[in-house]
C-alpha cells in the first residue's frame, strides 16, 4: 500500500513512525503535503529518504501517487481533503475529528456513498483495554439494559491549557473542545450503547481562559507568546517551545513560513472556545447521557457511570494526579504515558451482589496497548474483532453531530433534535 500524508504537525507523527516500524511491511511512504516546507523536511529526514512534497494546492495531484492518505490537518479542513480523497477513490485514514460540523458532515456522507475508497476514523479511545472492557460488560448483559450514563471529563491545566495556545482556541478551526476534544467521548458513549443521538441541550462558557477573564483575575500586562516572555520559566502558563526539540522543529523553526504561533498566551484576546461545557444528550434506545468537560482542572482524567435495569458500572480514571508547575516550562512533563499516581478501576455493582472490580488487562504502548491495537486496524485490517472497534464515517459524523449540535444549543439555547440515526439536524 502507497501511503501519503497531507498535514505535518505532531499528529502525522505516530502513523508515519508506524509504517517506519512495526508495520513498515504492510506499506510505503510515498508523498507528502502540507503548507510549511520546514515541517515536511521534519518528516523527509525522519523517513530518511526523499519523499516528494507538495503544498495544499497539489493535492490532487499528490494523489495520482498513492492508494491511501492519512488526513491530519487543522479540523476545519479534514472535509476538504476527505471528500477530494474519496472521490479519487482512495482508501483515507483521517484523525479524530471527522469535522466540524453539519454541513462537512453531509458533504462528507456524500462523497463516502458515492465513492469506490473507503474511510476509517482513527478513534483510539475505543482500543483503551479499560474502554473495551466496559463494552464487553455491557455487551454481555452484565448490568442489563442501560438507562442513563453520567461521563465527567477533567482536562488539566497542561493538557487543557494547550488548546488555548494552539489554532484550536479560535471555534472557527476547530468547532470548540465539544468537536475536537469531545468527539472522542461522545463516540464511546454512541459505541457503548449501541446507539444514536436523537436530542442534544447544551450549556457552556469561557470562565478560566482568555483575556477577559485574566483581567477580571488581575492578570494584566500578559504576553503575546511564550518566546521571549518575561515569565518564562516562571509562569506555569507560558509554554516554552524551544525545550522540546521535535516541538522546536515542527513549529518554532517553522513560523517564518506560515506565521503559525504554536505558544500563544491562553490569557490572551482571540480566544472563541469554552472552557466550562455541559451536555444533556437522549438516545434512540430512551438512555439519557450527562456529559461534563472541564480544560483548567488540578489534575486529568474521567468519571463515567452506567446505571442499569440490572445495576451499575463505574469506571475511575486518573490519567495524571497532580500538575507540577513546571509543566509548561518543560513540555516533555506533559507526557500521561506512566504518570506518577495514575490509576484506573471498573467496578461492576449488581443488584444483591457485593461490589466487584473487574481486572483491566494492559498492553505495551501507549494507552494500554490501544495505540498498537489500533495500528493494527489500520495498516492491517481488523480481525475478527467482536467489540467492533473500528470506526467508519458513520461514527465519525454520529461523533462530531453530539458535539456540533451542542455547539449550536450553546448558541441558540434551545435543544437540538437530531435525524436519521443521529447524522443530520432535524431543521438542516
């Protein structure tokens, strides 16, 4: 298989390392594309042979050379090259999310129907050992039929905060932290159940982040950027970019070409995304969903609560107990990958039985084992998998419409009723 990649930031990095390792037998690297030279020359020294490269603009043209492509470009594009992609009929792999919102969405549906390629959403959640046991439990009847789930999600002030450095602070790009961030989560919850969206009410505001509430805190005189602040090394906030090389590469060495500020202030002005989201979601099997995403908490990780006609499954995850201050200052501390004092624990509570914590089998790599489980998916086809973990454009629309439809009750303050399984608004 000829593999191409259009979008060079750090996402591109876990798929091309993968067909340079482990899976170098199942295809080549055969172009790349992205508007920044400087960032493609990152990945034509790390492929160790030249690579045709072409900007945005020769897509097209970049696709006579593959069977494949791998989509990771800032979000509001993902639709662009998706479509292009499918109606050349190639096989597109493209990171989470989909889209950003209903009109890509239907544009993406479309093409998919008509085209003789295929396309696979790189949902890594899904392939957690913890996650795919709480699908199992369900599967099997373990708390019988499922009434209602409460999911509450903690992104901390390194993970959270970084999205208020990045393109993703501006909603425009990115749908907000409901599309980009969430799109992972409410595809769990469609995945678990079973299940589609049928009516989505929203609630959500900027409380923490940006320059408006920086003022209100007395935070004034901030700096732009990260790069020569006078906080920096002192600031928890200020990201300082040249002490990770592979993060200087990619983007401090990078600007000159694109003008892509890859350590804005997240006290700055500019900032359209929420902080503070909640989310009331009802699916077509009558269960109904309380959703919660916090981006400035003490620490990261997530509750999430099944009740049952026949009990309860409760599924703790601490992916990082405490935020040092020099998080920011030391971008390789961002890392969750065996962080000190994570934790994680299932519980299965049945009617008239003692509580019992089920056993969360781990893999290598990162995320359990999930990340290797679901390169596998990818680059060699799915077993006979019986949890079903790969996700299609199906998922990925029925994803992004939770969240894009909470965007648009966030706006309106009405609830939004969703159609055809949960891939359209019922008034688009």
């Amino acid at each position: 298989m000829r593999y191409a990649f259009v979008g060079l930031g750090h996402r591109a990095q876990m798929y091309v390392d993968a067909l340079l390792g482990d899976w170098r037998d199942t295809g080549t690297i055969v172009a790349l594309c992205d508007g920044n030279r400087t960032r493609m020359d990152f990945y034509v020294e790390r492929i160790g042979q030249d690579v045709p490269c072409f900007a945005p603009d020769d897509f097209e043209k970049m696709l006579e050379l593959c069977d494949a492509v791998v989509v990771a470009t800032v979000d509001a594009t993902h639709a662009h090259y998706v479509v292009t992609a499918l109606d050349a009929g190639k096989r597109v792999i493209v990171e989470k999310p989909l889209t950003i919102d209903a009109e890509s969405c239907a544009a993406i549906a479309a093409a998919a129907e008509r085209s003789t390629g295929s396309l696979i959403v790189t949902f890594n959640y899904r392939y957690s050992p913890r996650n795919s046991a709480v699908r199992r439990l369900i599967m099997e009847g373990a708390i019988g039929e499922v009434t209602s789930v409460h999911f509450d999600w903690a992104l901390d002030t390194i993970h959270g905060a970084d999205y208020f450095r990045r393109w993703h602070r501006d909603k425009a790009n990115s749908g907000g932290l409901l599309v980009h961030k969430s799109t992972h989560h409410f595809d769990l919850v469609n995945w678990w159940l079973g299940a589609a969206a049928q009516s989505v009410y929203a609630q959500g505001d900027l409380r923490f982040y940006g320059a408006e509430n920086a003022r209100a805190r007395g935070l004034e005189s901030r700096p732009e950027r990260g790069q020569g602040a006078s906080g920096l090394g002192t600031d928890p906030f200020i990201l300082d970019i040249s002490a990770d090389p592979r993060l200087k590469r990619l983007y401090l060495d990078a600007e000159h070409e694109d003008g892509y500020i890859r350590d804005q202030d997240v006290f700055a002005e500019g900032v359209t995304i929420e902080d503070n989201m909640a989310v009331l979601v009802r699916y077509d099997n009558r269960v109904v969903l309380t959703y919660s995403l916090n981006a400035h908490a003490p620490y990261e990780g997530y509750r999430v609560v099944f009740n049952g006609t026949g009990g309860r499954i409760e599924l703790e995850v601490c992916e990082r107990a405490w935020t040092p201050p020099h998080a920011a200052i030391d971008p390789t501390a961002a890392s969750k990958e065996h962080a000190t004092g994570a934790w994680e624990k299932l519980v299965l509570h049945q009617h008239w039985q003692e509580a019992r914590e089920i056993p969360i089998e781990q893999g290598a790599g990162g995320h359990g084992g999930g990340d290797r489980l679901l390169l596998d998916d990818v680059f060699r086809g799915p077993d006979d998998d019986p949890l079903a973990r790969q996700a299609g454009y199906l998922d990925g629309i029925r994803s992004v419409m939770v969240g894009a439809s909470a965007n648009e009750s966030i706006r309106t303050g009405r609830p939004i009723h969703l159609v055809d399984g949960g891939l359209r608004m019922a008034d688009s």
